[in-house]
C-alpha cells in the first residue's frame, strides 16, 4: 500500500508599509499579540516582530489571513521556528 503525502500549499505572505504608519500583512495564521508599542504575529513566514508606537490593529481576518496596522513603526524583524535539538544535532553529525 502505498501512502500519499499530500503537501499542504504554501501561503502567500506579503508585507506592505506605507509611510511607516500603515502596514498592511497577507498570510497571516494569528495575532500573538499587540500593544500600543510592539506586537507580534505569526505568519506563514515565521513570526514577525513589530516595534514602534501608537501601535493598533484596524482590521484583522483570519480567513483571509490579512491583517492592516496603523502607528508609528520603528522596527519589524522575522523571528523562524527553531527544530529542537539543532544546534546539537549539526554538533554531533
């Protein structure tokens, strides 16, 4: 018997800034979090970290997966999943 593995299909993910006051995000799973200076949110690019100020959401969809952001923003950064065991596991190979 033989077993199909079906891959799941990539998400797109886009990111637009305008300005640095709006943000607009595709491929969003979920908002982790946000407050008026820094939020985080998990995309289907790793989680992206966001720092600035006056920081809110103004619209959120998780079946569409896009979320849109107003503020000041100083800072986004990509943070991935880390594999348990990596950095050992390359140590002892």
């Amino acid at each position: 018997m033989t077993k199909t593995t079906e891959k799941t299909p990539a998400v797109p993910h886009d990111l637009i800034l305008e300005s640095r006051s709006k943000l607009t995000l595709t491929g969003v799973k979920r908002v982790l979090r946000c407050d008026a200076d820094s939020a985080a949110i998990e995309t289907s690019k790793g989680v992206l970290h966001l720092a600035g100020a006056e920081l809110s959401v103004t619209s959120l969809n998780l079946e569409s997966g896009e979320v849109r952001l107003t503020g000041h923003i100083d800072a986004l950064e990509y943070t991935a999943e880390r594999t348990p065991g990596g950095f050992l596991r390359r140590l002892l190979r």
